[in-house]
C-alpha cells in the first residue's frame, strides 16, 4: 500500500511539473524590461554564454520561454543635452546589429501584429524602451525619431527629473528643480505626442504628481514596465494604491519589477548593513567613477554567499500579483523584471530561464490557465493594441 500510495505520488508530481512546463509553453510570456543593452555597450555579446556574468543571453531567453522581450534604452543622468539622443541611438544601433546577426531566433517588432508573427515563427520578439526622457533632450523630433527607430514606450523619467517631469526619487527627497512638480505644458505635449504617435507612456521612475498629470492628460492605457505595491514595501518606486486603481481605470497594466528592494520591505536594511561591512570597497570604487548601482553590484557579485542570504523569497514577488489582483483584477499586471539592472533577485529567480518557475508559482497559489496567461503576457499584449489604434 505504501509503495502504491508514493507511485501514484510520483506521477502525480511529474504529471503536474510537466502541466506548468507545457502551460508556460503556450502561453505568450513578455517581459517588458531588460537592461542587457548596458552590459552589450561594455563589451559583452550575448550571443555568448553569459552564465554567472549577466541575467540574459540568447540561448538562456529561448530557454526560459521568453517569447517577447522589451529592451530598455538607457543612459543615467551624467548624459544629457549633446550626448543622451546620441547615447540612445547607439543602444539601438546594437541592438539592430545583434537581431541582424541571428534572423532565426530573433525578430525585432515595432507593431502587435508584428510581434505575433514572430512568436508564431518560433522567434523571440525584440521590442525597444526608452528608460529616461532626457532621452529626447526637450526636442519632439526626438521623440519622432526614437519612435521610427523602434520605441514602443518612453519612461518619462528616470531618477532624474527633466525640464518638463519629476521624477519619483527628486519628489521623494525634495530635491525638485523645476519650478513646480508634475508634467509642465512641454510634459504634457510629449504625453500627447505618444498617444498621437503610438508610443506607450510608461509611468515607472516618475513622481506622483507627474503621475497624476499624466492620467489626466492622455487618452491611451499606460504601462508601469518595471514597479511594484507600495503598500507591500513602501519604497518611492513603488505605486500606492489610488495610483494601482487608476491605472486599473485606464486600462493600463503594472509590470513587476524583480528587484529585492521592491519586493520586501526588509531587504534594504540587510542591504545596508551589508554594504557598511564593506564601506572601504565602495569608498574606493566611488572614487574611481563607478555609479552607485554598479557598485552594489560588483560588491554582491565579489560577495555572494552574503549576497544570497539578503535575497527574499520568489513567494514574496507573488504577494504583489496577489496585491494588484485584489484591488483591481487579473488584467491589470504583468512582468517587468529588471533583469541585468539590479544587482539582486528573489530566491530562485536567477536569470531569464526561471521565468517558468512563476508559471509553476502562480498556479499552486490557485490561478486559472486563463489567468496565468493574461499576467504572463496577454495583458501587455492588450495594452500595447490599444496604444498602436
């Protein structure tokens, strides 16, 4: 009896592992913000095995079931008028390079029926953000030209305001500039300009006041690619729950971010004791030009045992779908991991092939197959359709 009872056990189990596997197969699994092009400007190829030196590469996309990946354009506040536009379009010109070099597993799409086409060819999607709008150096035909080069979103905002939006960490401290917060008339003609365009706005990074005056001024749902529930971990990036209900009443959709600083409420302070045990080592790598970022990453990558033991639990990135479920419903939320733009994960979430592992995660906490294809994918989907109208 006890042998039959851990057979019947056994097929169990192989019988489920396989439905999540086969699940997360069919069903259109987006990711909506990757920061691999920064890592591809300092040498890298991810056309290379880049295991244990990045979240991403081209065989660990095809391997996590990735059908469509958003890349994010980035540069950080050190560039700005003369050299942002130019910084942006170099990213680009990169990422043009790498689908030309694999036209078998890759297809760069600028519209939804473009993208399904891909997916249906068996080839990754290749989308492209724009994260920060000093981007488009206060200059509409930037705007035009990012959108003819491939952007399909603009974050409005980084960490650092521009002349024309505020951004969260600048309202969050006090440090605004500009004369007031929120969008000016110029923030609001960019808004107007991507509804006009077909470019979704994407509301991560920016501060609340812009975030109000951006529900108020555009006509089209828009995305947050990369945030998660402040309610849940009250960090600046993180939306509170009359933002979460607005964007459910815009018909946009919150993209989780992976970031342990966004997920748990606890992570920060272990992250900070940690670091202040390494206080010379950062002191010395500032003074060598390194960003902040860049150096808790080289820190937690010198350091990983210790690195592994601040990591929260992958249970925990669920309690924000759950959080986001509840208040608004299963249309409103999707996946915007962050993938090689933090230094830190949730337990488990190493890199892009454990993306099946939320597939897994979602249905034990009782999602339908339905469900668990609109937050892996179908949601975005709608939103990106409802933008390109």
């Amino acid at each position: 009896m006890f042998i039959r009872t851990c057979l019947l056990l056994c097929i169990a189990t192989s019988s489920y592992a396989q439905s999540y596997q086969k699940l997360h197969q069919k069903a259109l699994v987006v990711d909506t913000h990757n920061d691999i092009l920064s890592a591809i400007m300092k040498g890298l190829n991810i056309e290379n095995d880049l295991t244990g030196q990045t979240h991403s590469d081209i065989a660990r996309w095809k391997k996590g079931g990735v059908d469509v990946q958003v890349f994010s354009v980035f540069c950080d506040e050190r560039y700005g008028k003369g050299t942002a536009f130019a910084y942006a379009n170099r990213e680009i010109d990169s990422l043009y390079a790498i689908v030309k070099r694999n036209p078998k597993t890759l297809m760069l799409t600028t519209s939804p029926t473009e993208l399904q086409k891909a997916v249906s060819q068996g080839k990754m999607a290749c989308m492209i953000g724009v994260e920060g709008g000093h981007m488009i150096e206060d200059n509409l035909t930037y705007l035009d030209s990012l959108y003819k080069r491939g952007a399909r979103y603009l974050t409005l905002t980084w960490n650092n305001s521009t002349s024309w939006a505020t951004s969260a960490k600048d309202e969050t401290a006090g440090t605004v500039t500009n004369a007031k917060k929120g969008l000016n008339d110029f923030g609001k003609q960019v808004v107007r300009r991507m509804n006009e365009l077909g470019m979704m706005v994407d509301v991560s990074h920016i501060g609340e006041q812009t975030f109000w005056d951006v529900i108020a001024t555009t006509t089209k749902p828009v995305i947050a690619s990369h945030s998660c529930v402040y309610a849940i971990c009250p960090h600046s990036r993180n939306l509170k729950d009359d933002q979460i209900k607005a964007i459910g009443k815009n018909g946009g959709v919150i993209q989780l971010n992976f970031y342990s600083g966004f997920l748990d409420s606890n992570y920060m302070k272990r992250k900070d004791a940690f670091l202040a045990s390494r206080s010379n080592e950062r002191d010395s790598l500032k003074a060598a030009g390194m960003t902040s970022y860049s150096i808790d990453e080289w820190i937690s990558k010198k350091y990983p045992q210790e690195a592994e033991a601040l990591r929260p639990t992958m249970s925990q990135l669920l309690d924000h779908i759950d959080y986001i479920v509840r208040l608004i419903g299963v249309d409103g939320v999707g996946l915007g991991s962050d993938f090689d733009g933090i230094e830190s994960t949730p337990q488990h979430l190493d890199d892009v092939t454990t993306f099946p592992l939320i597939t897994k995660a979602l249905l034990e906490r009782g999602y339908s197959e339905k469900d668990v294809k609109k937050i892996l994918g179908e949601n975005f989907l709608r939103v990106f359709k409802a933008n390109s109208k």
